[in-house]
C-alpha cells in the first residue's frame, strides 16, 4: 500500500465520499475516492464528533466506508463488485487518517488479489478535482475509469456500464435510476428522439421533465481530465453541463434497487432493499422464513448471533457478529451491529443498534433511532428517533427526537 500524497488539513470536513475506479471491457486499473465523515479536534487528538448535521453516530467511531450494511462493510460490498468485473488496481484518496481503513484494505488486497494505493488530497478539491489530482496516474493508459459515490448501494453494473459506454463511443456515460417524486432531486433530461445523449440537467423541477436523476455511478474517457483544473470544483455542475454542452455525455439505466445510504433513514431503507434483492436471489445467508423466530422474511442473521426464546424478528433485520437477542424481543426493520445486545422483551423498530450498545428489558425504540459505539437504553426506556452518541447511558425517557451528547 503506497501513498502518492500526504498531510490532509486537520480541519478538513466533508460528507462527500467518491469512488474513482478504472476500467474497461476486462479492466485492469481503478482510483478510488473516499473522504473520512470525521475530523479531529487537533492533530493529535483522536477524533472528535460533529453532531450539527444529520450524520450518524456510527461514523464518529469507525469512517462511513467501514460501517457493515448488510452484515458486510460498505467498502466490502464495492470492492467485491471490482474484482468480479476484472479490477485489479485501486487507488484509494482519502481527505484525513488513511491509517484508519488500511488494515481493512491490506486484507482486502490479498482476498481479492488486487492493489490499493492511498491519495490524500492536500487541501477540499470537490468532487472533480480529486480526479485531476489523480491524473497522472488515470492517464498511465486510456482505459477509461469509473466514479461512484461510495455511499449508493444497488447492483454496480460495471461490466454492462463498459460495455454501453464503449458501444456509443462519447467522453463519458451517467447512470441513472428512476424514482417517483423527481421534484426531490436534479433531473436528467435527454436530446429529442434519443434515448441516451443527455440535453440538459434540471434542479427540482417544479413541472414533469423526467424521472430519472443521477444515481452517483459514472464512466468517463481520460479526455475528461483535460476538463479539469487542480482547483476545489465540481464534477456535476462544472464538469458535466460541459460535457452536454458538447454532446459528449450519456445516460445507462440502471435495474434492480438503487439508494444512497448517506444518512440514517436511508440506511435502513436501503438496508430493506438490499434484503429484499437477496431475497429474490435465494441468497442461502438469509435466515428461512420456516424458523419460528422469522416473521415476514428478509432476515440476516450472522451465525454467531444468538437469539432467545419467544422471539419475533422481521421482516427486513440484520443481526450482525455476536449480537445476543433476549427472550421475547420484537425486532422489525433494524440492523444490530456486532457485539450488540437486546434484552428481554424489548421492542426495536426502525433502529440501528451500534457495536457493543445494550438496550434494556422492555425498552422501546423506534422512529430512526441511531444508537452509537457502546450505547446504553436503561429498562423501560423510550426512545423516540433519537439519535445517541457514543459511550452515553440513557437513563430517561426521549420523547421527540433529539441528538444525546
């Protein structure tokens, strides 16, 4: 594992995280971007919260990439994908502490035989200028490279996205998904009578233009660099309206689920999306719905876990690494993380449960409750979308959501 740059800001702060990765037909070489949700209060302190914003507590203990979705690090489950699509190269830029994740990627380089390298940018450069940092090593070839934003989760296309973006021969290829209130998000609309050249982009539209928004997954020529100066700037309103200024720019359609995960409510929603893809697999790791515990399916359960008596679990749950379920829980649209435990007769619904967080006998959680690193619910305590951060002991009741220093 080799750095190509050093010494990130230590006030540096951001909640973009991308992913630049090469690639081709067979790809070979992939750049991977991902900014740490954290920052410290010194250089020499360890890292410090920041709770005004929506982030959760699970990423003031361990960065995004690393937190299990799915029973699975979010990092894992992109990695996988690369290698499956014949990546052998990744070059991974981080904004701060590359030392947090690189005992994660040293035992990924060797499970999946591929090679990790580590860019820190030196100052906040966007979303496009990280590509540009990264420019000499992009251009070693002209395999063309892929851009995902580390925090969407769905099926990762990438043989059939390298495969569409060489067939139409332009600078750089989009994928898109569909949703059903595009008035949310930036719209992408086509050229007249064709079904992938983009025309334009439209922010929130007030009227129906189209459905389809940007699903944070890209393939771009290295010509696309040329595009680029070394300086904080964005690959979406800089780089992109450029591109369809010229006619360079298409969309894919992406199947299957898609969900950016960024947040705690979208966390679960994609965690009940993600299940319910394994369920329409058959994927064996999933719990039968036969057991008597297993109510509504979709259920994860990690082989170490244990669960008590007069249990109902589901549907949509994951229970991760040493997770110990009391008697008579309910649990319903929740993910435990290892080491968590439920105690009797408690009720948890739409919940992350952090590492090594207790929640209490006859304790009700619900309403995107986030629970984070070594978190304790007392008995009979209600928390009602609460957001605690870590190494807290709730001994009363919340009763409208709030974040718990």
């Amino acid at each position: 594992m080799h750095p190509i740059a050093k010494d990130a800001p230590a006030n540096r702060l951001s909640c973009l995280q991308l992913l630049f990765l090469s690639a081709a037909l067979a790809p070979a070489f992939a750049l991977w971007y991902v900014v740490l949700d954290q920052r410290p209060a010194s250089r020499s302190a360890p890292l410090r919260p920041v709770v005004a914003n929506n982030r959760s507590p699970q990423t003031l203990t361990m960065p995004k990439p690393l937190v299990e979705f799915g029973n699975k690090r979010m990092i894992l489950h992109q990695i996988e994908a690369l290698a499956a699509a014949g990546v052998t190269d990744i070059v991974l830029a981080v904004n701060y502490r590359p030392e947090v994740m690189e005992k994660y990627l040293r035992e990924y380089e060797e499970q999946f035989g591929i090679n990790i390298t580590i860019s820190i940018e030196s100052e906040p450069l966007g979303t496009a200028g990280p590509l540009k940092l990264a420019e000499e090593t992009l251009s070693k070839d002209d395999t063309p490279f892929f851009v995902l934003n580390s925090d969407v989760t769905c099926e990762y296309p990438f043989k059939e996205l390298a495969a569409f973006h060489k067939s139409h021969g332009d600078e750089g290829t989009i994928v898109v998904t569909k949703v059903e209130e595009p008035s949310k998000y930036g719209v992408i609309v086509h050229k007249p009578n064709h079904a992938s050249r983009i025309d334009r982009f439209v922010e929130k539209p007030v009227e129906f233009v189209g459905n389809r928004i940007n699903a944070g997954i890209y393939i771009l020529n290295t010509s696309v660099l040329k595009r680029i100066e070394l300086r904080p700037t964005s690959i979406e309103q800089e780089t992109f309206p450029a591109m369809v200024k010229d006619g360079q720019l298409h969309s894919f359609d992406l199947d299957g689920f898609w969900m950016d995960v960024g947040q705690p409510k979208d966390f679960l929603t994609g965690t009940c999306l993600y299940l319910s893809s394994l369920t329409k697999k058959g994927n064996k790791t999933l719990s039968s719905p036969s057991l008597p515990y297993v109510h509504g399916g979709n259920v994860l359960i990690d082989p170490s876990a244990k669960i008590g008596k007069n249990c109902r679990i589901g549907p949509n749950v994951t229970i991760g690494p040493d997770v110990v379920v009391g008697d008579g829980v309910r649990l319903q649209r929740c993910v435990l993380l290892s080491g968590s435990k439920v105690k009797d007769h408690a009720w948890v619904k739409s919940t992350i449960v952090g590492w090594n967080s207790t929640v209490g006998k006859w304790a009700r959680l619900e309403n995107v409750t986030v629970l984070g690193d070594d978190v304790t619910i007392g008995d009979e305590i209600y928390v009602n979308g609460g957001s605690i951060l870590p190494h807290k002991t709730i001994k009363a009741n919340v009763d409208v959501p709030a974040i718990i220093m």
